[in-house]
C-alpha cells in the first residue's frame, strides 16, 4: 500500500507540477506528498524530481518513470473496471483526434462499426494536423504517430508504424531501383520540401539514422499527392506503410531499399491522466489496438 501510495503522490506531482496541487488531487497535505516522494526516492536509489519553492522538474530518471508509472496505474484501474463492470454498458459522449490524413483512413472508418457496437455512445471526430490541447478542448483521446513529448498524457501504444521509399513498377523499369543510399542522387525524388530529409538506418554507424536531403523536380506539403504522383510513374516517394500498404500488396508500387529502413514509430493513443478511464474510451483504444496489431491490416506486414 504504502509503495502505491508513493507512486500515486508521484504521478500527481509530476504532472500537476506542485507539490499542493499534487495533495489536493491526493486527499492529503503537501507535507505527506512531500514526505511520500521522498520515501519513493530513497527506496529507488534515484532523484525522481528537482525541487524548488516554485516548481517541480523531472529528472532524465524521472521522466522515464513517470510514463512506466502512468501505465501501471491506468491498467491497474482498466483491470479493476473489467472486474466490476457486470453489466455496465458503453455510453455517453466520446470525442477523437486524430492527424487528418491518417484519421481519414485507418480511424474514421472504424468509428461506425464502434457505434454499431455500442449504441448509448456518439462519437465526435476531430481530424486535424495540429497538437490539440485534449485537457482544454475536452478530448478523450488523442491518436498519434512518433515521439511523444508531453509527459502530463498516459500512452497506450496501438501499433508499429514505417516508413519506405516506393515507387511504380513502370518507374523501376524505366529508371532502375537504388541499390544505395548514394544511389538518391540520380533518381527524381518526391518530397515535402527541400528543408524536409528522408531518414534511414545509418550504414556507416549500426544502431542510428541518418537524415538524407533528396532532390527532384516535383514537391507538395500534402503526402496524398506525393503517392498519386508515385503511380504516376514520376518518381520515388517516402511514406508511411498507412499510405501505401494496399498498393504495395496489390503491387501498383514497390518498395525499394528495405534494408535502410529506419525503426519503425510508434502508433500511440494518449489521454490525460484519470484514476479510471471511461469504459468507451477504453473499448475504442482496445479496438484501435487490436486492429493495428493484425499483421495482415496494413496491406503486408508492418
């Protein structure tokens, strides 16, 4: 009890950022938050936190166990919910974000089948490029692709996600396919912008990447031309296996340089930090994870 207890003071300090806040959440005085966080770092052999009469500050320790620690406690009360639920149905208001053009495609369709399922839910889907702010805007769940940074949310990791150089056979045939990294120069590269690189796994040094500026004589900001453009035959495209899993199964484009492919990212659902996650958030995270875990869902294995 008492190592939960110093858990909990923890989690609610370092993501309220005080010492008061994190008592007022808690039930208890700062002095007993205090006096937990310290007992927590004394038992760890490690400074969690950096205090001063102002703030809280996470250490590099710190930050690392935060989120270990933010995922015991959301499944500890996930684990309890399953057990108490019975005959508790899904309902109420859920609202999603997602980035517009992954949400179009691998979240939008699937929010029909969940209402299907659950029907004293409705669902508002927010499909948008920009970091929502889910605390103000209200949002139970935010997808995400990447490095997360903001340590006040709790991640759930749905999936894997690459990236891959494609292009249509007929570009192949006519051009060749690189066999190098080196081998990017003489081919006409799709991309973003010429401040944008594509990034592989870094020959010269195993375990690292390396960011490669392409050049070509077609760029767009928006990815969906990009991979109109590949099979068109104009040139080699850098996307994401969300993109361009069913070309590649059905063999409209192919990937070329597979053996350079960076590690793939991570497919994350995040919301704000809850002592128990609402049931219909929990059922839609689950459902996100268990498609995105099918090795055949993304066109070929991710």
């Amino acid at each position: 009890m008492d190592q939960f207890k110093q858990i909990s003071a923890f989690v609610e300090a370092a993501t309220r950022g005080s010492l008061s806040a994190a008592a007022r959440a808690e039930g208890v005085t700062p002095a007993i938050v205090g006096r937990r966080l310290d007992a927590l770092e004394h038992r760890l052999g490690v400074r969690l936190l950096t205090r001063t009469t102002r703030r809280l500050t996470l250490t590099f320790e710190g930050q690392a166990f935060l989120e270990d620690c933010q995922r015991l406690l959301n499944d500890l009360a996930n684990a309890e919910a399953s057990v108490s639920l019975g005959g508790v149905k899904a309902s109420g208001h859920l609202k999603v974000s997602a980035p517009a053009g992954f949400g179009r495609v691998h979240v939008a369709p699937h929010v029909a089948g969940f209402l299907d399922a659950h029907p004293e839910v409705t669902v508002n889907l927010d499909l948008s490029d920009r970091l929502v702010d889910l605390v103000n805007e209200s949002i139970d769940c935010a997808v995400r692709i990447g490095e997360l940074t903001d340590s006040s949310l709790v991640s759930v990791r749905l999936g894997d996600m690459r990236r891959m150089v494609v292009a249509s056979p007929d570009y192949v045939a006519r051009q060749g396919a690189p066999a190098t990294l080196d081998d990017l120069a003489r081919h006409e590269c799709l991309s973003l912008g010429q401040q944008r690189g594509w990034t592989f796994r870094d020959p010269a040094q195993p375990g690292t990447t390396a960011t490669i500026k392409v050049a070509g004589r077609l760029e767009c900001n928006d990815g969906a031309v990009l991979r109109e453009w590949a099979l068109a035959g104009r040139g080699l495209a850098w996307r994401s296996m969300w993109e361009v899993g069913e070309d590649l199964r059905t063999g409209r484009l192919v990937s070329v340089l597979d053996e350079f492919a960076a590690p793939p990212l991570g497919i994350y659902a995040v919301f704000p930090q809850r002592r128990q996650l609402p049931l219909r958030v929990r059922l839609f995270i689950d459902l996100l994870k268990h498609t995105y875990g099918r090795a055949d869902y993304w066109g070929r294995s991710a």
